[in-house]
C-alpha cells in the first residue's frame, strides 16, 4: 500500500516537473550558479534576482573569477540587489573554495555549513540540488505550506514553527530525488500556496492538506502581531569642487551598507542633531534648504532622508576613506538605492545647469 509520504512526493515532483518556472540557474546546474543564486535569492524575489544573476554569471562566470575579482566589481554587479554583505561573504567564500577545496564547493553539510554567509538552508539547498544528498532545505514559503498542511500551530516566525517544519521536512524526504522535492515545496510557496488566497483548487497536493479539508488555510501560519516601524532621520551631504563630488567608502563594520561608498551620511534621532554630526564631523557649513527628499523602508526602519548642500572650510580633513569623484566618473561607484537616486538627481540637475550655459554661451 502505498504511504503518505511516498504519494505526497509523487504529486508534488509530477507537478514541479510540468510546471516549475524556466529559471536561468535551473538550466545546467552547477556547484557555482547554485552557489550564486542561493545567495542572491536570500531575502530577494525571484523575478528581481533574474536580471543580477544572469549579469554577474557572464562577469564572473566561475570560482576563479569571482575569487580574484576586486570587491568593487563584485558590488557594482550587486549594486541594487541590496542585503550588500552578502556581497563579502560571497567572495570570501569563492576565495576559500578556490584555495582550500580546488575550486569546487564541498559536499559536506559541516564544511559547507562553515562557509561565510552560508545558513542551515542554504547548506541543505546547495547539498540536495547540487549532490543529491537527502537534506531538507526550509525557507519562508516551505514553513507556510506545511503549516497549512499539518495545521502546525505554532505562531508564525518562531522558532518552535521552524524547528516542526525542519522535522517534518526531514521526515518527507525521499530519498531519490530529494533536490526536486525540496525546489518544489519552495515552488509550491511561491506559486500555489500563496500567503492570501492560496490556488487549492489546482494544488497537486490538496488531497494532503489538512487546511483544504477544514476550510482553514487563512489561519496558518498562525499570525504574529506586527513589529512596529522605527522612524529613522538620515541626512547626506553634498560637497562639490569644480566638476568632482565627495564619495566616501562605509567603513563601518556594523553599517547595512558596509564597503559601498555615499555621499557623507549622518542618522540621528531628528534632523537637527544629524546635520549638528555632520558640520562637527566634516567641518562644513550645511545650507538648511533641501535638495531632495526621499521616504524608503530598510528592514524595520521607516527611513526619511534628504539630501543638503554644503560648503566646506578645510578640503585636507577629506582623506581616508573620502574621494573627489568627478562627475562623469560618478556611476562607477557602488551605490546603495537611496544614494543612487541621490547620484541620479544631482546628474540631472548637473546636465540642466549645463544645458542652461551652453544655451547662454550661444
Ligand atoms: S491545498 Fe491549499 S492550503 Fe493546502 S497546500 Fe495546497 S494551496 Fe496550500
């Protein structure tokens, strides 16, 4: 007689095989492209990944290169895709891979466990998709699919729900084809059982589903009260000389943004005291009338920022860390998004005030 779980994988692995999404990594899987689309899709939709993936695999295309690509190349091809640590854990990886495993991942759950930036997931993900190793692999979609399924109880986001599902997971593995299995749970998520309205109706796996027999798919996984936003105030400052903007490279370890450069930027409790840092700290005299406002959100800051021009007293205190770009040089530079649209509007204004002189020279 045939089990649960062997016709549970069965439907779910007929399914994946008619209908997953032609993704650019699912085609000729590699050690390196899963590596690299792994990391990407951490905290990342798909059709946003897409675009980066297929651009950084044709810069860098293997081990080598990305290990001995410079930092800067790395983030310029990240630039935007934001979670930018991901960005030195990814090299630091290649580089260890190259010097200590002969430039191919390793196919042990501890030794790839320890590679920078790599999780309990993504350690399960690469070993059943990339070796076929019979390791489960949970994400955020896999939780919500089988909380629905086994009416899991446990509120949404804890560990308790996680650790319930890894152990179902693991239970429901089989062990042929456990790469497949795991990549169509995750497709299941995204495309079927969605947060709102999942499709149960062409769900492959509804005959399953406690949630679907009960009529309760809305209240798993059980909901959390909402975190409250922390308004955040950012100001960044804009030094001109001649036809060059000052850059400077974030150095701080602790930053979201760490080795990306920005115009100099101050968060503070408010405004005020955030343009105090600044003038104490770049000895400038900032102009109060804003040049542009922007309103974003980064993990659980709801962010205000604005952008002020300043003058400046002493261009010698500009030395580590600060560069005079010039302005045609600017987009060389990686940008997280908030200072790209700085970038891009003092580009704009730029070429208008050019325009303007030009217009008066004729
Ligand atoms: S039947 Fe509905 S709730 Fe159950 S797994 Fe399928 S889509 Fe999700």
């Amino acid at each position: 007689m045939i089990n649960f779980s062997d016709e549970f994988s069965k439907n779910i692995l007929n399914w994946f095989a008619r209908c997953q999404r032609n993704l650019p990594w699912r085609k000729d899987v590699s050690d390196y492209s899963s590596f690299i689309s792994e990391f990407m899709l951490q905290q990342t939709q798909v059709k946003t990944v897409i675009p980066y993936y297929n651009r950084f695999i044709e810069k860098l295309p293997n081990w080598k290169s990305l290990a001995f690509a410079s930092e800067k190349t790395v983030l310029k091809l990240w630039e935007g895709l934001g979670y930018y640590r991901r960005v030195k854990n990814l090299k630091k990886s290649a580089e260890i891979i190259v010097q200590h495993y002969n430039g191919k991942l390793p196919d042990q759950f501890d030794e790839i466990h320890k590679l920078p930036g790599v999780g309990h997931y993504t350690a399960g993900a690469l070993l059943s998709i990339v070796y076929k190793k019979p390791y489960p692999a949970v994400d955020g979609n896999v939780i919500r699919v089988f909380s629905r399924i086994f009416e899991i109880k446990n509120p949404a986001k804890s560990t308790s729900l996680t650790q319930e599902v890894w152990k179902r997971a693991s239970e429901m593995l089989p062990p042929y084809d456990p790469g497949n299995f795991n990549q169509a749970l995750m497709e299941l998520g995204a495309l079927i059982c969605i947060p709102k309205n999942p499709r149960c109706l062409v769900c492959p796996v509804q005959k399953h589903c406690q949630s679907f027999h009960h009529g309760t798919q809305s209240l798993f996984p059980s909901t959390t009260v909402k975190k409250k936003l922390v308004p955040t105030y950012m100001i960044s400052v804009l030094l001109k000389q001649s036809n060059r903007i000052l850059l400077r490279k974030i150095s701080n370890q602790a930053s979201w943004f760490q080795s990306l450069w920005e115009f100099p930027t101050y968060t503070d409790k408010n405004f005020k005291r955030a343009i105090a840092k600044a003038e104490k700290d770049l000895d400038v005299q900032i102009d109060r009338n804003e040049l542009l406002l922007l309103k974003f959100y980064i993990t659980k800051h709801k962010v205000t920022l604005k952008l002020f021009n300043a003058d400046f007293h002493n261009p010698v205190i500009f030395k580590k860390d600060y560069r005079w770009i010039p302005m045609k040089s600017l987009a060389q530079y990686p940008l997280a998004k908030a200072q790209n649209q700085i970038r891009d509007f003092i580009l704009h204004t730029f070429q208008k005030i050019q325009k303007k002189i030009l217009k008066r020279k004729k």
